[in-house]
C-alpha cells in the first residue's frame, strides 16, 4: 500500500510547478540539460556516482510523481510559448487529458526505479565482471542482486514503456532469489508477464537494495 504524501509537501510542490510555468521560457542555445557536463552527469563519472545519481532520480520521481498520480496537483497554466533555439510550443501544445497528467506522475515513478535498476546492473559489472561471474558470485547479496537488475535491464532494454520479462534461461525459471532482507525475487511464471514492481518487493524495494549495495560497489 502505497504512502500518500503529506498536504504539506503537495502544496508546496504545486506553488513551485505553478511558479516555474508561469514564465515565459526562452533559451537561444538549448535546454538546461542537453549539455551534460551543464547538468553534472558527465562521461567521466564513477559507476558509483551515476547510482548515486539514479537514486536521486528516484527521490524526485518520487516526490513529484506521486502526488501527480494521487490527483493532488493539478495540471499547471503553460507558458505562453517555450523557445529553444528554432523550436517553439504553445500553451495549445501542452494540453493533456487529466488522466493522462496523472499517469506520467506515475510514469516517473516507473522511469526512476528501471533507471536505477540499469545503472545497479552497470555498477554491478564493473565492479565484479561479467554476467557469468556475478551470477556465479560467492557472495549472496552480490549473486542474487545481480540477477534481480540484469533481468529488469533485459526487459527495460527492450521496452521501455511496457517492459516484459525475458526469462529464457532454464536455471533461472521458477527460481526464489533472496536479496538480504529487502525482499524474495520469485521468477515463477514471471517470464513473458509485464513488469511489474511488486514482482521484486514492493515499488520502493529497489532503492533499499541500491542503498544495501553501495558499500558494495565502492
């Protein structure tokens, strides 16, 4: 059962989307994060860093996207127009069905956690190998996390939006894959099913298990 955010925190963020929309955005050049080096997610970052990133990610989806998808903010007034470079949208082109503004709160959510999930898979390889080595791994934390995020990868690989599992491997169908005290990864006729989060847990589960694994990675 899902933890609705506080009235507090609802207002305060629909004061902020309020203020931020109201303004006429011009940018001669591009958009604040199509530089990455503007953004602070850089090539040259550590895996650990871009988790580090990833789980702050999930924060933001989190506290932004949830109160979307409960209907406790409503849809902000648009800016007359936004300009980035040649380009421009209207006030027109940011109409949305209501319905629809609520489920990219919740797509936010689902966007941050299979986000955090590729970038546990990254770190996870470079720090302990190849998929062989981590799913062969002596310890169990490193062992079954390292399944539960290269399995979640394969489907997000190929679907982003409605990601499948793609269980293929005989060894590992119909398999539990405890993961600390954070929760049991049950493959039992997952494979061809749509994701979902409380397949691994619950929707928050992963980012205990990031927070499990970061001492790990370093």
């Amino acid at each position: 059962m899902r933890r609705e955010p506080s009235a507090t925190v609802c207002r305060s963020l629909q004061r902020e989307a309020t203020l931020i929309c109201a303004v006429h955005w011009i940018s001669p050049q591009c958009g604040p994060f199509d530089d990455m080096e503007a953004s602070g997610v850089t090539p040259s970052m550590t895996s650990v860093e871009r988790v580090l990133w990833a789980q702050d990610f999930f924060r933001f989806a989190y506290l932004v996207g949830s109160p979307i998808s409960f209907g406790m903010i409503e849809f902000p007034d648009a800016p007359e127009h936004v300009i980035f470079g040649k380009h421009s949208l209207t006030a027109k082109d940011f109409e949305m069905p209501k319905e629809n503004f609520e489920l990219c709160g919740t797509l936010l959510e689902r966007l941050a956690y299979r986000l955090l999930a590729m970038e546990l898979n990254s770190a996870l390889e470079k720090k302990y190998g190849s998929w062989q080595a981590r799913r062969n791994h002596v310890d169990e934390l490193i062992r079954n996390s390292s399944v539960v995020v290269w399995m979640i990868r394969n489907a997000v690989a190929h679907d982003i939006l409605e990601p499948v599992w793609m269980i293929d491997d005989p060894t590992l169908q119909n398999k539990q894959f405890s993961a600390a005290d954070v929760f049991v990864f049950d493959t039992t006729g997952l494979s061809g099913n749509l994701l979902n989060r409380f397949d691994f847990g619950e929707p928050i589960a992963l980012f205990s298990l990031s927070e499990k694994l970061l001492p790990l990675l370093s």
